[in-house]
C-alpha cells in the first residue's frame, strides 16, 4: 500500500532534531524523524479551498475515551486546527466513547442522521473497524480514522472498493522499537544488576484490544533481542492505559519479586507514571537501580525524565496527528482525496532532548 508524505512545519527551533512529520514508509523505525521541509500537499489543499468553503461544513469526531490523557491533547489540538482551517466551533462536535464500542456506535448512528459532511473516528475497538467503515460509507459520508488503526486486510479493503477512507496515525511498532532501544543502549554493565546476564523486566500493557499497545509490547523486547541481549519476562499484564492500576501492578511486582526487577515497561506515559509511584514507594531509585521507559510525552513524564525519575518516553506527536486528520478530512471534502495510509514519525525522547519537547507541548 502506498503511503502518502506528509510534513508538519512548527515554527520551533527544536524542529531539525525533534519534530516528527507524517511519513511515507510505515515500516521504517528511524530513531529521529526526517528533517527536510516538504511542501505539505494536504494543508496546501486545504488552504486554497478559502474559509467560506469550510465554514458550513459540519465535522463528527468520535474519540473512544475523553479520559486517555493523549487523546485530550489530541482532540483540543484537532478543535483548534479545525476552527483555524475556516471550520464553525459550532458545526465541530467530539463526543465521547466512554471505552464503549456500544456507546460509541450510537454516535456514529447520530452523525449519520445529522447528515456529517466528514467523520473522524478514534475507534473504542479496532475490531470494529468494518462495521464502522460500512455504515458510514453506505451513508456517502467520507472517514478518517485516527490513533487506533485497523487491521491491514481493512485497510486493503478501503484501496480495493476505493473508498473514501483513510488511516491517520503513527506506526505502533516504532513506538515500541524506540523503548527497546532507549533500555539497550544503557549496556548489560548498567542492565544486569543480579548479575544473572539477562534483562529481567516487567511489562504493563494497554488494552490488549488495541493494536498500538500488542506492537509496543512486542517491538520493545523485539529491540533488546536484536541489539544481542537476553532477556527475562518476570511478568506482563494489563493495565488498561490507566495510572492507578499500573501503580497496583507494579507494586505486586516488586513486592514479588523485588530486586530482580531490572526493566519496567509501559505501553504510555499514564501507566509509567503509576509504575514510577510504585518504584519510588519500594524504595528503589530509576537510573540507580531500576529503569522505567513510557510513550507518548505527557507533560509530567517529560518532567520526570528532566528529572532522573524516568529513563526515557517517545513522544506520540498529536500536533502531527491531528492536523494531518483535519488535512485529510478537507482533502475528501474538497475532492482532492487522500491515500488510504497516512504515517506519522514518533521521536524518542531521553533527558538529552526532553526538556525541548517539554517546551514544545506545554
């Protein structure tokens, strides 16, 4: 499948470095995003379609959870892209998922009959991709999905009967890849505090529904192996994206099997900061004698990172995402159509450089 290249220019003097613009090859992990500066051919659609062409149209968006902490800063980034493109606040509405496929079905069942010019829907289960994508298109209504991609056989099915749908997101894998690779290049001197010459780590997943939480899980150890290290699973559970129930499973982790635990992985930040309450209240030290890596770039991982108090976290860049959503969802409107994938880099993030993404999204 093809993938369509797409940059997004901040006018920040980290850019060179950091910033991460919407790729064209979903398989590559690059440990930083490609620094030319493209012509970024949806905001330039975009633009010339005037405000008055954009101003009466109405745009759905569905997010699975108003609660995830990446998905606030990416809905209010989407809003204010939006309202900036020459879109009414009032003919813009997000609406909650509650993490209820049910619930969320519902919505998408509204905006039908409300007559949405465009949908934009942040999936509460993937699984549910077709369903979804059938009814809307049935209804002539272009959609963007975002953050939580389908399956590659959907995806194909979107080029096969040319529908008007489109993914939007960064690749999982990457994601995954860099959290590895941030733990590898620590060196088993660092690593190996039992002396036993494995890599013995906790993993905290996300959803298991979701596909970003099974490829971060993988792809973090995947790393560790390729870079010719043994490793050691004490345990892996779920912990659902949440702080607290990270916290708890932490806490019977180290509690379990104390010192032995060398490496604690999150699928995201939300989660890592949980896991740092529990390493901090086991009276263990991150860079002394335990290390924690997260995804996404929370304001308060970033700190932690400046800190000492977090190894690493990948920043999950919602600027990128969510104007390349809003891009796409012009492009169907304006006729100018998209490809059916749009990939985006993530960044990793140590305390060499998190000061600078700090600055960036606060």
């Amino acid at each position: 499948m093809k993938r369509k290249a797409l940059s997004l220019i901040l006018a920040l003097t980290m850019l060179a470095s950091l910033v991460a613009g919407c790729g064209s090859k979903k398989e590559e992990t690059t440990e930083t995003a490609d620094t030319t500066v493209a012509a970024d051919t949806a905001d330039a659609a975009a633009d010339a379609t005037g405000d008055s062409d954009l101003a009466d149209k109405k745009v759905g968006v569905c997010i699975y959870q108003f609660s995830d902490n990446f998905m606030t800063l990416f809905r209010t980034e989407l809003q204010s892209y939006l309202e900036s493109k020459g879109f009414k606040a009032e003919n813009i509405k997000i609406v909650d998922g509650a993490n209820d496929q049910a619930t969320q079905s519902g919505q998408i069942d509204n905006f039908i009959t409300e007559g949405v010019d465009v949908l934009i829907i942040n999936p509460v289960n993937s699984s549910s991709a077709a369903t979804i994508t059938d009814k809307v298109v049935a209804a002539n209504i272009p959609l963007v999905y975002i953050n939580r991609e389908p399956d590659a056989a959907e995806e194909q099915r979107w080029a096969d009967e040319n529908m008007n749908v489109t993914y939007v997101g960064c690749d999982a894998r990457q994601s995954g890849t860099f959290q590895g690779e941030m733990i590898a290049e620590l060196g088993m001197d660092k690593l190996d505090m039992n002396g036993n010459g494995k890599v013995d780590y906790i993993m905290v997943e996300g959803d298991p529904e979701n596909v970003d939480a099974q490829y971060r899980t993988e792809f973090s150890i995947k790393a560790l192996e390729e870079a010719g290290l043994t490793v050691n699973c004490l345990t892996d559970q779920v912990g659902n994206w949440q702080q607290d129930q990270a916290q708890q499973i932490v806490a019977n982790a180290l509690g379990q099997y104390g010192n032995d635990i060398e490496v604690v992985f999150c699928n995201n930040d939300s989660m890592a900061m949980g896991a740092l309450q529990a390493i901090q209240a086991a009276g263990r030290t991150v860079g002394k004698d335990i290390y924690l890596v997260g995804v996404d770039a929370l304001s308060e991982a970033l700190e932690a990172v400046i800190a000492g108090n977090m190894t690493g976290t990948v920043f999950n860049d919602h600027f990128s995402q969510s104007h390349s959503a809003a891009d796409a969802a012009i492009n169907y409107l304006t006729g100018a159509g998209n490809e059916h994938y749009i990939g985006c880099d993530y960044v990793k993030v140590t305390q060499d450089n998190a000061q600078e993404v700090l600055d960036m999204v606060k």
